[in-house]
C-alpha cells in the first residue's frame, strides 16, 4: 500500500478553537475514485463548516494515472494520491495510517465517500456535543439519498440472524440476482417518496430521535477515538461493500454502542463510483464481501 501526499503544507494537527467553538478535532477521510465534480462539491460544502480549526481532511484518490483537476490548497485539507487502487477500507486505512505516523489519535474519525454534501454548517459543533462518552463508539448521521429521498440510516437497527446473512452470501453469489435485488429496492423506495408515504407522522417524529442501532450506513461513517483507543481497526478486507457489518460486529466485540442522531444531516448523491447495475466486477467485490461477513461474523452454528 502505498500514499503520495501532495499538499504544500503537509499534514498537520488540527488547531482546536478557544473561543466558543468546539475543541474537539475531527479527521475526515474521504475516498475517492474519479468523481471529480462530486468531490469539488463536497470539498466547498466541507470549507462552509464552523470550526475549521478543529478539522482535517484527507482526500485518498485511488484513481490511478489521472490527477484531480481541484486538488484542496488550505492547510488543513490534504491529497493523498494511492499508487494502486486501495478500495475503500483500504484507502480510509491508509490515509488514518499517514497521520498517525505524526500526530495524535483525534476525537472523531470520519470515513466517507465523496458524493456528498453537507449543508448544515454546524455539522461540526453538532457532533462535539455529543460528548465525550466511554461507551459511544460510532455515530450515524441522517443521510439522505438523492436517488430515492430514503435516510440511509439506520442501515440496520438490530443484528441479522445467521439464517438471513447466509442467504445473502448464496444470493449475491449470483450477477444477476444481486443487480435484481439493488434495483427492485431502489424502485421501490423512490416510488415510496413519490406516493408520499415519507410524510411526517407521530410514528415518524418518534424515529427523529436519537436511538441506539446495531449498525452505521457505510457512506459516511463517524467513529470515537473510544473505536479506535479500544483496539477498533478498518481491517476488513474487502475491497469494496460489507464495512457495515464489519464496524457493527467489532463495536459489539468492544462492547461499545452505535447511536443514530438524525440532528446530524448529510446528503448523499449516491452510485457516481459503483454505479447502481454493478459491472462483473463490481459485483464479485459484493460476493466476497458477503460470504466473509457470514463466515467470519454469522458462521452457521451460531447462536449469539
């Protein structure tokens, strides 16, 4: 594995503000691949965020032989070009990997994709305020998809059962019968905003609440130094899809609670990287995924 930092200035430790804003600093890894436009646009909604002083993003660019036309120049965003194509996880882990070799363990490492956005320029100060308690390990955000108006997250309130996981190993085995899957459910959640059924209701304002959830969606992932002081990693070895899984089940290792804030908002313009109708390639990143969440998190015998 191997990181090219390109910024002027290096990576430097974030400078906490002590004047009303949060000290709390934030690393936000985000992982690119292509998507020029979308990451331009994400890097501008990153500058609009209060606190600056107490944030610092690393873009990983795992597009091989074809540089960002936008590379980020304010000292505390940094490109960092990967000699090969490092996945996700892999590029998140690299990029955590560079800054910890000079700096200290932040408060929050985010990892995330680049189509997105964030409008809500307190987002920072927003996250601060959830404190700085032992047993919180991860938290997820609301993030909105723009291809169905769906809040991604919960991505999942309560553990699967072995039973259901196993299936979805034997299921996505298949090109076919995964791209079937993505698609029907894509239909079926736009066509849910279009008829109106997203509308608020007392059951709906119930769930605006912060909860406590089995497990975080994958696009933008907020993890406590908690995760990490603990023993948490970004080991997991698929190249793409599954992180989910993998963050859920070494939070329950660790004994340690992801919580929904839906206060926390990101908008998430999704499928400019994998695309929806995921290519062969794509598709086996899928399978090995699922069949090694299953095996190694779900093996068939299990009854915890």
């Amino acid at each position: 594995m191997t990181l090219n930092s390109t910024a002027t200035a290096g990576i430097r430790d974030p400078e906490p503000e002590t004047t009303g804003e949060s000290a709390q600093t934030v690393l936000l890894i985000c992982v690119k691949y292509g998507s020029d436009t979308e990451t331009a646009q994400y890097l501008e909604s990153l500058r609009k965020l209060q606190a600056q002083r107490n944030l610092q993003v690393l873009v990983v660019d795992n597009t091989v032989g074809n540089e960002f036309s936008e590379p980020p120049t304010e000292r505390n965003f940094t490109l960092v070009r990967a000699k090969e194509n490092l996945g996700y996880f892999g590029g998140a882990r690299g990029g955590l990997s560079l800054y910890l070799r000079e700096h200290a363990l932040p408060d929050w490492v985010v990892v995330s994709n680049v189509d997105l956005v964030i409008a809500d320029s307190q987002f920072l100060n927003k996250l601060a305020a959830l404190g700085s308690r032992l047993d919180l390990g991860a938290v997820a955000p609301s993030i909105r998809s723009g291809l169905t108006g769906k809040d991604q997250n919960p991505y999942l309130r309560v553990r699967p059962s072995a039973a259901q996981m196993h299936a979805y190993k034997w299921l996505f085995r298949s090109r076919f019968v995964l791209n079937t899957y993505e698609l029907a459910a894509a239909a079926f959640h736009w066509a849910r905003g279009i008829s109106g059924k997203w509308r608020a209701s007392a059951h709906g304002l119930r769930r605006r609440l912060p909860e406590s959830i089995y497990a975080p969606h994958g696009s933008f992932l907020i993890l406590s130094k908690n995760y990490f002081a603990r023993g948490g990693d970004l080991e997991f070895p698929g190249f793409l899809f599954g992180e989910e899984i993998y963050i859920a089940e070494r939070m329950r290792k660790l004994g340690l609670e992801v919580v929904y804030d839906p206060s926390l908002e990101v908008l998430h313009d999704e499928h400019k990287s994998t695309k929806l109708y995921k290519s062969r390639q794509m598709a086996a990143h899928a399978a090995f995924a699922a069949a090694y969440c299953a095996d190694v998190f779900f093996p068939i015998d299990s009854r915890t």
